[in-house]
C-alpha cells in the first residue's frame, strides 16, 4: 500500500564528519523535487558574541533549543510544516526564520538529531557518521579555512575546545543509529582525504538490511577482493560489517548498485551518478561513497514502499 507520511532520514556525527556531503547524494538519488533537507544545528538559544560571553559550547545541548527540536521533527513526521530558525554560520547570528513544509522525504542532519529518546523516535533510518579522527581533523579544517574563513590554528584551537563536548553529548548517539559509517585510509595514504579513502559500514539489526553475504558468495558481485561481508559485534552487540575498499571500479560499483537497487520492485535506479565530493575547486566521485549513498537511499524508499 506504501506509507504516505513523509519518511524521515537522520544523519548524525560529529563537526566536520561529512554531513552535508553525504546529504546531497542522497538527495540525487531520490530527486531533490521529493526531498526537504534540515540542518538542525540551527536550533541555537544563542548567537555566536552570546557564546563567548557565556562561554559555552555550540555542541551543548544547554545552548540548543532541544524541546523544538523534538517538537518539529514529529510535525514532519506526520507531514505538518514547521517555521524553522535559520543560523548563519558566516555571521554568527539569526536570519529570518524560514517556512518549511515537508515533502515525501525528510533528511534531519546536525550535531544532536539522536540526544533524547522523542528525538530518535522520530527517525525511520539513523545513520551516524564516524570517519577516522585524523581524517575528520583534515575534512574539517578543510572546510572551515575555504568555506568559514578561519585559520588552520584557529580550526585546530576550537576542536581542542570542543572535545570534551564532543565525548559528552556528540559521541554517545553513534549507540543509538542503525547504520555506522567509518570512512578510513588505507595503510601508506596518511594525507588522503578523497577519492581513495576505504569504508566501513556497521550495520545494525535496528532495521533490515541487504544480504550482501549472498550476494558475494553467489558470484553476483565481481571483485570480490573489494567488497565484503562479515559478522562482528560493536558495542558488544552483534552486527553485520560491510567493507569496501577505494579501488572497487565503477564497473563494479555500478552492479552492486543496482543489485541493491533491484530489491525495489518497479522502480528502476536513479542514472544520476552519485558519490560526488567537493575538492577544492572541483567536484570528483568515490565509489565507496557512492554505494554508501545508494544502499541508505534503498533503505528509504523500501519503508516508503511497504508502508
């Protein structure tokens, strides 16, 4: 019968672990005219001069609104449009509000998506991102000296700031996603931070997933070498671990892809190609990040299909 409320996508991680990036080749996938995409790190009680003065952290949930939040993301749910805050990440302070109404997908990414119990309730798909440190470190001030105007010191000095906020309030909600992803170097690559980055994704039995170890083992997927499925625990817990490693070729890439793909009756796979990332100037592909992208846009529209 297929489910007509709108399917909520939360995206969870730390600063600079690739939320925005990752959310944009979700919304390819589905077609940006079916998708509202939320930042929900513009909830903030207070500007960026008030912080100071009071000397707390962005990351807290003291200084977010929490209970709107938890509010506007059951609204979406049920498919009521909300006023959102809009913080300027230039400035430091507030534009106007803006009205949103939410279309068949929802994408909710920021800092603190999974912090209460009502938040979390409101999710169809959690999915946390949680690259390596010292990749996380390099991809944010990246971003923060090309986009934000800080310097390599000033991005290094507010990191050091943050990490007890960080270990506190951010880390804990990787427990609580149905989907981990750890994009990682390989062994000898320890500047690299883009087309040749391997991932791992944990996958939790929260919801359910693609037999990937069927597929390999049947021979559908060729190259074996580059991706694999094995049973581990995380947590203590057990889980199903994906591996797929930077030099799977976009031949490869694509049979996985719509192997995944075929699991949707009636709807053939987007030909938008996805796993696109901003370097520098330039726009290039991961094929490992594209996979990632496909398999949470399958997990989205198959809730969507079974209602």
């Amino acid at each position: 019968m297929g489910n007509n409320r709108p399917i909520l996508l939360g995206i969870v991680g730390d600063s600079g672990t690739g939320k925005t990036t990752f959310t944009k080749g979700i919304e390819d996938v589905l077609g940006p005219e079916r998708v509202t995409n939320i930042c929900v790190d513009d909830y903030h009680r207070y500007n960026r001069v008030q912080r100071k003065k009071k000397n707390i952290s962005a990351l807290h949930p003291d200084c977010n609104y929490i209970d709107i939040m938890e509010q506007h993301l059951h609204c979406l749910r049920r498919g009521e449009p909300i006023l959102k805050p809009v913080y300027n990440h230039s400035t430091g302070n507030f534009d106007p509000p803006e009205y949103i109404k939410p279309k068949e997908f929802v994408i909710i990414e920021g800092l603190l998506g999974f912090y209460t119990r009502r938040m979390r309730d409101a999710f169809d798909v959690k999915l946390y991102l949680d690259p390596e440190e010292s990749l996380r470190v390099d991809w944010k001030i990246a971003r923060d000296t090309g986009k934000r105007g800080y310097t390599p010191e000033k991005v290094m000095e507010s990191l050091k700031r943050r990490e007890d906020v960080s270990n506190r309030y951010i880390r804990p909600q990787r427990a609580y996603s149905d989907v981990v992803v750890s994009f990682y170097r390989p062994k000898g690559l320890n500047t690299e931070t883009g087309t040749k980055l391997n991932v791992r994704l944990i996958l939790r039995p929260t919801i359910k997933h693609p037999d990937f170890s069927h597929f390999i083992e049947s021979g559908l997927i060729p190259e074996p070498g580059c991706i694999s499925a094995t049973l581990g625990r995380d947590d203590g817990l057990p889980v199903d671990i994906l591996e797929i490693a930077v030099d799977i070729a976009h031949k490869t890439t694509r049979r996985v892809m719509k192997i995944v793909w075929d699991h949707l009756p009636g709807i053939d796979m987007p030909k938008t190609y996805i796993g696109k990332y901003r370097d520098g100037d330039g726009v290039k592909i991961s094929n490992p990040l594209a996979i990632t992208q496909l398999i949470t846009s399958y997990h989205l529209m198959n809730i969507k299909l079974e209602g």
